[in-house]
C-alpha cells in the first residue's frame, strides 16, 4: 500500500532553494497519485505563522474529501513538532494496514528538518520510506544532501519522481498505465529541469 506524504507551505517560496521545482514535481505526483487512487497525506508547520499550503498542490488534497484516509484525519494536518508523524497521520496511515505494509514517499519542505524527522520517525515505527530527491529541497543545498545522506544510512530509500511513478505503476499492462504516461509525458521538461538542479550528476 502506498501513501503519500508531504510539507509545503508558501511563505517558504522565496527562501528554499529550487522551490518551484519542488512545487513542480510534487504537482506532477499528486497527478500520478489521483489517478492511482493513492492517498495523499499533509501536514503544515505551525500555519498560524508560517502561512498555508501552496494553493497549486492543496487543490489535489481537496479531490480526496470522503476517502478513508480524509474521514481518519482532517484534509491538512496543523502541527507543531517537526516530525509530519503526528498521532492524527500515524492513524490515518495505519488504517491502510500494518507500518510494515505501508509505503511512504515523503517529499516538500525542508529535507534536514521535517522531511529528515518525518523518515526516522517512520522507519522506527517500521514503515517503509522512499524520499524523493527531486521533490524535497532546504534553505541551503548542503544541509539537503547531508540529511538524504542520513535518511539512506537509516534504512531510507532516496529516489526520484519518475523512477517511483513506475515503481508503483508496475506494469505497463495495467489499464491506468496510459494516462500515467501522458502525466510523465506532460511533465517531461520540468522534470529535466528539476533533476539538474536538485540532483545534479
């Protein structure tokens, strides 16, 4: 079972580097996942004042009202911790099944805070974590690479948009497979453009 879960609030926009990169492949997933009918799990960092969701991505939130995982745990979560596992996601993602049968793809804001927090707390809880490199991003780049560095010597797995997309599809046989391709297709520059800039070769 696959669950989506991410982080990323406006007010960050002109601070993290390469933020509309994220914003862009996070768009991108959450396409992906729409057609897949993967849930899609949000938190936001004390909104009061550090602002709301960006409006480009809530919208996908908004689609998924009167899913299980929407009637376990409001549409965007208001935390305080940094960690985006808060009791109110924890049983939202558990009412998919047992930690150990549950995928994550953590992506958003910021990779060596939340999304660094957010993986350990998971993988000590036994859920499996897949961090998207080209969907998570820092003030400052050096503190990104360190912390996906940390997530893979806990156990993480540091992947890309693209490569995850097919990991889930699986199957080019499968009847979705189609319109999954055409999202690909669709996002095929601004996925270059965000693959050189957050995980240059």
């Amino acid at each position: 079972m696959w669950v989506c879960m991410f982080q990323q609030q406006e007010r960050f926009r002109t601070k993290i580097a390469h933020f509309q990169h994220v914003e862009k492949m996070s768009e991108k997933l959450f396409k992906v996942a729409s057609t897949l009918s993967i849930p899609i799990l949000a938190t936001e960092q004390n909104p009061e004042a550090l602002g709301k969701t960006v409006d480009s991505l809530a919208k996908y939130l908004a689609s998924q009202e009167g899913t299980t995982t929407t009637t376990v745990a409001p549409r965007i979560h208001a935390k305080t911790q940094f960690s985006m596992l808060t009791p109110e996601i924890r049983s939202a993602l558990l009412a998919h099944g047992p930690s150990g049968t549950i995928q994550v793809a953590l992506l958003g804001i910021e990779t060596h805070i939340c999304v660094l927090q957010t993986s350990l707390s998971l993988l000590r809880e036994g859920f499996q974590v897949h961090v998207v490199a080209d969907a998570v991003s820092s003030c400052n780049t050096q503190e990104r690479a360190l912390a996906l560095q940390s997530i893979r010597d806990e156990g993480g797995n540091i992947t890309t948009s693209e490569s995850l997309i097919f990991r889930i599809l699986a199957d080019a046989k499968d009847p979705r497979a189609k319109e999954v391709f055409s999202i690909v297709k669709e996002y095929s520059s601004s996925t270059k453009d965000a693959l050189q800039a957050l995980c240059p070769a």
